[in-house]
C-alpha cells in the first residue's frame, strides 16, 4: 500500500473522477488487506483512512456560469463515485489492529470540539497517521498497476525501435560509426561484467559466464552494424553470418551458434527494457549532416559525441 501522507502535507487533488468503485467489486481478507479490486489509476486514496476523514466535510466548488446558472464540480472527495466504498474499506482497516483503533478513538475523543483545520493538525490525528502508516495494508491495485505500467513501457519502446527500424534507410559504415559503436560496446561489456560479479546480482545475472558476456555483446555490436546497413528486421541468421564473417563464431557450429544468437537477443532486450544494468540502452547513430540531429546540438546543449547521439526516452 502507498505511503500515508502526513497529516500535516497537502492534500492531492488530482484524482480519478471517472473511477466507480462498488463495495461488492472489492475483496478483502478481513485484516484491511485487499485482495482484489477493478484496476484503477490515480486513486492511491482509496481505502486510505486518513485521506477519507480528511475529506469527511469536502463540499464541491460552485461556480456561475454567463447565463446565471450554477453549476458544481467535485472538489477533494466530494463527488468521488467511489466514496461509499471507500469509507467501508477504511472503516474495517481502521477495526483491524488495537493500535489503530486507539488512536482513532484519540483523536475522536480529544477533537470532537475543535474546528475542521485544528482537528487535521491536532496532535492525535499525527499519531492516527502513523499508525496508519505502521499498518502497512496492502492493495492489489498497486502491484497490478506497476506490472501494466511495466508492460505497457516495454511495449511502448519495442514499438519505438520497430517505428525506427522501419523508417531507417540503409546508410554507409563510415569510420565515425565504427568508432562509435566500438565505444559503445566496451561500454556494454564492461557495465554487464560488472553487474554480473556484483553481490547479490540477480540468479539470470550472476549466472553467465565471461563467455556468454562476450557473445551477448558481440550479438548488439552485429545487431547494430546491421541494423546500419539495412532497413528490415534483423533475423538470426543475419547475425550468424556477420559473426562467422567477422571469426566471432566462438568455435560453434551454426546451428549451436543460431540458438546462442536467439538467447543473447532475449538478454539484450531484458537489459534494454528493464534497465537494470547502466549502460544499456537503446542506440541511434545519427550523421552530422542529419537535420536535426542532436549529437551536435539539442535545446542548447552539446551531444555526447560531436556526430551522434543515444537517445532513450523513459516511460513516466
């Protein structure tokens, strides 16, 4: 479950007025933890204790329009469709340990007098947050939410580099390009023995050998070298080829060196997606002479090299 917001911080007011959440669409396991729920975004409020009552007496803002009329609009939890809902869900999280039960009757019970604002900063409504926090409930939305958002990125940049792939004509190999590339490989090998000698690096990691290390960078140095030279998609036997023409063909026949290729190029795109290790990424080579190439100048600041650029746009 999302952090807590203090007490004391400002509230968010961006939330999902589309989302319609019915009690009977949630599941808990009676402790406050729920178990299934409609995957929603930007509701992390929802179930939240301290967010409900802080929006307990939200009223939605009225505004007139030319005509004379006046129309509402929500404002804070006024007019949320999924408010019912909530309320329940923060109602049996708040029944679902002594600790937060106590310091909800605390802060009930010294505050029932006080005004809205001296209510919210009172002292027992800090001690309700925190215990609130301590509670740790978990939703599945969020673990649900940051798989989609994971998948949906990676289908996003595989969609970028295949609009690439198909929009790039085939250019020359130049010297530039080579330099380049060599540069970017040294960078790739090294960044991918580090990471697999690190402590606690991942079992799919710290199980290759400097071999394989070897062979997944020479599979992206011919990727990219081919990718430079043609405008289709590179297949496995592509790259079989440039290896075996460039003696990189690790003593395998073609068929054992087919299968390597394959692995490797499901390694290269696990590390380019998941961006565990530095240093991979998704790499354009743009000439000098391109219009707007940003290798030489973009927004006003100078490109890694004087001639090309790496370009890799993070999904937010």
């Amino acid at each position: 479950m999302k952090t807590f917001h203090s007490a004391s911080a400002p509230r968010r007011r961006n939330r999902n007025r589309k989302a319609c959440i019915r009690l009977d669409q949630v599941v808990t396991d009676g402790a406050g933890n729920i178990v299934n729920m409609p995957l929603t975004n930007s509701l992390h409020c929802f179930g939240n204790p301290v967010e409900y009552y802080r929006g307990e007496f939200d009223e939605t803002s009225k505004w007139r329009r030319l005509d004379g009329t006046i129309t509402e609009q929500p404002s804070g939890c006024a007019g949320c469709k999924s408010r019912a809902a909530c309320g329940a869900i923060s109602i049996e999280r708040i029944g679902s340990g002594i600790d937060v039960t106590r310091a909800f009757q605390s802060w009930e019970n010294e505050t029932a007098r006080l005004s809205r604002e001296a209510r919210y900063s009172h002292r027992t409504f800090e001690a309700f947050a925190d215990a609130c926090e301590k509670a740790a409930w978990t939703t599945s939305n969020d673990k649900r939410l940051a798989e989609k958002r994971a998948t949906d990125a990676a289908r996003k940049r595989r969609e970028r580099l295949a609009e690439r792939r198909r929009a790039r004509r085939g250019k020359p190999i130049t010297e530039k390009f080579l330099s380049a590339l060599e540069h970017e490989f040294d960078i790739r090998r090294a960044s991918l023995t580090v990471a697999v000698r690190a402590p606690g690096a991942a079992p799919w990691l710290r199980n290759l050998t400097d071999r394989s290390i070897s062979l997944t960078c020479d599979v992206w140095r011919a990727n990219a070298h081919l990718s430079r030279q043609c405008r289709g998609e590179i297949s496995a036997g592509d790259i079989v080829k440039h290896l075996t023409a460039s003696n990189k063909c690790y003593g395998l026949p073609n068929s054992s060196l087919r299968s390597r290729v394959i692995e490797a190029n499901r390694r290269i795109c696990r590390l380019e997606e998941d961006g565990s290790v530095s240093g991979w990424h998704a790499f354009d080579y743009l000439d000098a002479d391109s219009p707007r190439s940003p290798g030489r100048e973009m927004n006003g600041v100078k490109g890694r090299y004087n001639d090309w650029v790496v370009l890799e746009i993070l999904d937010s």
